[in-house]
C-alpha cells in the first residue's frame, strides 16, 4: 500500500465495474481506479459529498480552543492520567498525553474572535490557571476549531462508501469517534475479505446497517451525555455520577460492566446481529 501525499480528490466517477477518481498532484492531474472506494477524509468528505449524501446532526454553539506543551504537568497534579476529564460548572476541560505534549481542549465563548483566543495572553492564562508555573509555557501548537454531532443517512453509495469521520463526528470526550472509525475499519475489511471469497457485494448494506446502527444509537447519545455531565451545574447530580463511578471501580463486575459499555463492546457485538 502507498501512502500519497499532497493529492486532493477532484472528481469521483463510479460505473457497474469499478471508480475512477481525478487526483491533482504535485506533478498534476492523475487518474486513478479501482473496484470500490471507501471516503475517510473527515468531516468536510469531498468523497461523502460527491454523491449527495446528507450529513444531519448540528453544531455545538461554542468553540474550542486545543493547546499543548511539552511542560511536565504530571509533575504537578496529582494521579494524572494520559486522558483525563476535568468536571466543572464553569470551565470545564480535557487534558491528553500526546506523545511528549500534554494537549488541553476548553471550550470558549463564540462571540469571540479567533485571533483573540488564540492571543498569547489568552493560551497563557489557560495553562496558568490550570498549574501557575510562575513563567510563561512553551507552546507546541494551539488552534481553534468547532464540534458536530453529526452521521452521513447512508455510508453506501453503489461502490462508495463512508467509514470514520467521513461518516460520523462527534464530540470527542470518551474518545468513541475515532474507536468507531477503527470498528468502522475491522468491520469493512471482513465485508471485503468475505466478498474476496465469493460473497455477494450485499454485504456492504450489511456494514451500512450495522455501523449506522452503532453511531446513532450509542455514540451520537453517549458523547452528547458526556459533555452535559461534565458541565453540568448540578450538584446533586453530579455526586451521584461520582459516587457510582467510585462503587463501579471498587466492583470488579461493575467495572467490567462498565467498560463493556464505554468501550462499545456491548453495542459493537449488537450490531454484528443485524443482517
């Protein structure tokens, strides 16, 4: 398999035999074909919307601001995981291990502009308010970007057809976007190997229906319920999702139950029944 850089999808033709594709390239327009196309080219899919498929869903009324730095933040708050969530009425947000940067995501008011809350000033005082250092970070790379919850009404289009973020976004507090682009993934190639084998190309309705399934029933809820708690201003409400986290983890069956569910165990092994 090659891995082509700097080549964009300018037009996707598809017949009863295979897809044709014109590519513009650094050395220029090329052609390029084959029996099936699968569209992973995120959220804004040049693939998705070559053949008019609908992306419903909507998008979140705030920003994001994501911001790393290589500062040693384990060194300052305590038991801190590579992801964690940080609860908060007021100023919520999501620390990740990134290699050697530690990557912070906060949400912010969208009636500013960018450049302002992109401003030095403004990176600086998010970092410092969660560890004052008493000097300024380093800074590996900030920038700015908006939240969909959002899944394509078909991922099959003849012989196209939509897997990852070309297919489904969401908000990214639990990680289900890009764990279901990767069961997207393991669930399409065995399609593909069983077609291999002499199976019937009906299969790839089969991914759509089984997919479909897992992104709207499970994901698109359970990201969207994952973002309220973590906002949430109720007091009440939130101790009683911290006490049942804590029992949940000082329960071998629970904890096993509960990771059933939040690593999609239990929806993926749902869909694999639908035909």
């Amino acid at each position: 398999m090659d891995v082509l850089f700097r080549h964009q999808v300018t037009d996707i033709q598809q017949d009863q035999d295979g897809v044709s594709l014109s590519v513009t390239t650094p050395d220029g327009i090329q052609q390029f074909r084959g029996s099936y196309l699968v569209g992973t080219d995120g959220g804004p899919s040049v693939v998705r919307q070559s053949q008019g498929i609908d992306f419903p869903g909507f998008t979140y009324p705030e920003k994001f601001i994501v911001v790393s730095t290589p500062y040693q933040l384990e060194n300052h708050l305590k038991n801190l995981s590579y992801v964690s969530y940080v609860a908060d009425p007021n100023e919520w947000l999501t620390i990740i291990r990134c290699n050697n940067l530690w990557r912070l995501s906060v949400p912010a008011n969208p009636n500013q502009s960018d450049e302002s809350l992109l401003a030095a000033d403004n990176v600086q005082g998010i970092l410092s308010g969660l560890v004052d250092i008493g000097q300024e970070y380093e800074i590996g790379h900030k920038g700015i970007y908006a939240v969909n919850q959002r899944v394509a009404t078909t991922y099959r289009v003849g012989r196209v057809l939509l897997a990852g973020d070309a297919a489904h976004v969401n908000n990214p507090l639990g990680g289900m976007g890009m764990n279901g682009g990767i069961h997207d993934a393991i669930n399409l190639g065995e399609k593909f190997l069983e077609m291999g084998n002499g199976a019937s190309d009906e299969l790839l309705n089969v991914y759509d229906r089984q997919r479909r399934l897992v992104a709207t029933k499970f994901v698109q809820e359970q990201t969207i319920r994952n973002k309220e708690e973590l906002e949430s201003k109720d007091p009440e409400k939130f101790e009683k999702k911290l006490s049942g986290l804590i029992e949940a983890a000082n329960d071998p069956e629970a904890a096993k139950s509960y990771l059933r569910v939040t690593s999609m165990l239990n929806v993926v092994r749902e869909s694999y029944a639908i035909n």
